[in-house]
C-alpha cells in the first residue's frame, strides 16, 4: 500500500474485478498498479466481512460502518453498468450503496450514480472519514477534484 503522511488508519480497498471494462479506462486497475487496493478474484475470508459497495442495496453507508472497514476493508465491484442487476445474486454480509452522487468521470461526467470505481470508493471513504484517502485516490485522475467539488465533499 502506498504511504501516508498523517496518523489517519489506512484502511484495506478491495476490488473484485469481474473484467467488464475497457482496461485502458479502468480506475479500479490503475489503482491496482497503483498500490492502492487489491484485486480479489471471489468474496471468501476477511473479505466476505467487508463493506461492499453495491447500488443494489438496502442501506446506505455511514460512519458507522467505519469500525466495519477498519477490520474488514472496504471493497467494491467492477463490473458493467449494463450488467449491474447481476450483483442482486452475491451473497454480501455487509452491502452498502452510496447516497446519491454525480460522476465527474469523462465516460458517465453529470450522470447521477454512474460513479467509476475510484469515485465509488473515494465517496464511501469521505463518508466513513477517512478524507486523506479519498483525496488520495482522486488525485491519481485529472477529473478527480471536479468529482469532490460538485458532491460538496
């Protein structure tokens, strides 16, 4: 994992990647080479027990699940927007989707809840407070401040 400056916990980014996308404009793979999260092939172990990211969810993360991702991690899946209601099917312990954002990425710019995985996971991560991670992961892509100015994080 790459380093940080402040006494802030780094938590543990997962990715199952389910290898939907156009790899040249996936964000969850550039943050993979990165060092910043690590792809998993299936949801087994620790991972089962981390907040996923889903938009198919019940519930809406919170900084309540902070404790959750401080021993679990927090994970998302990268996976086509047209095969999303796929997910509807993992058996997910901990499935959270995200308020509602605007994408600021250039596929899906102004499209409410079309978020990349790096929007995804800086999202959830502002929410949990973990702020220098999030700013982190967005400052890796030339649109990622945009992201954070028109979601007010």
């Amino acid at each position: 994992m790459t380093e940080q400056s402040s006494k802030e916990p780094i938590p543990k980014l997962l990715c199952l990647h389910l290898n939907e996308c156009d790899r040249k404009k996936c964000t969850a793979l550039k943050l993979k080479k990165l060092g910043i999260l690590e792809i998993v092939s299936d949801i087994k172990g620790k991972s089962h027990y981390s907040v996923t990211l889903n938009p198919l969810s019940k519930k809406i993360i919170d900084i309540n699940d902070r404790t959750i991702i401080e021993n679990y991690g927090l994970m998302i899946i990268d996976c086509s927007w047209k095969k999303i209601f796929n997910l509807k099917n993992l058996n997910l312990r901990n499935s959270r989707k995200l308020p509602s954002l605007i994408a600021s990425n250039p596929v899906n710019y102004g499209k409410w809840e079309k978020l990349s995985s790096a929007e995804a996971l800086a999202a959830a991560l502002y929410i949990t407070d973990y702020s220098e991670r999030a700013d982190l992961i967005l400052s890796k892509f030339s649109w990622g401040p945009e992201f954070k100015r028109i979601n007010n994080f």
